[in-house]
C-alpha cells in the first residue's frame, strides 16, 4: 500500500498506541 484510498496522499508504517503491529497510516487525514 503506497497511497491513502481516500485522499490519495502517501501512507508511512507507524506504530499506533494500544498495536503491537506497525500499520499504514495516511500522512494527511
């Protein structure tokens, strides 16, 4: 996954609190 479906801008794996997993999160929205 490179791209946010809804707003098109790039995504970045990050480390969200209470997730052992790092997930794509979208820089934008």
């Amino acid at each position: 996954m490179n791209f946010c479906s809804d707003c098109g801008a790039k995504v970045s794996l990050q480390a969200i609190a209470g997730d052992e997993r790092q997930r794509y999160v979208c820089t934008d929205c």
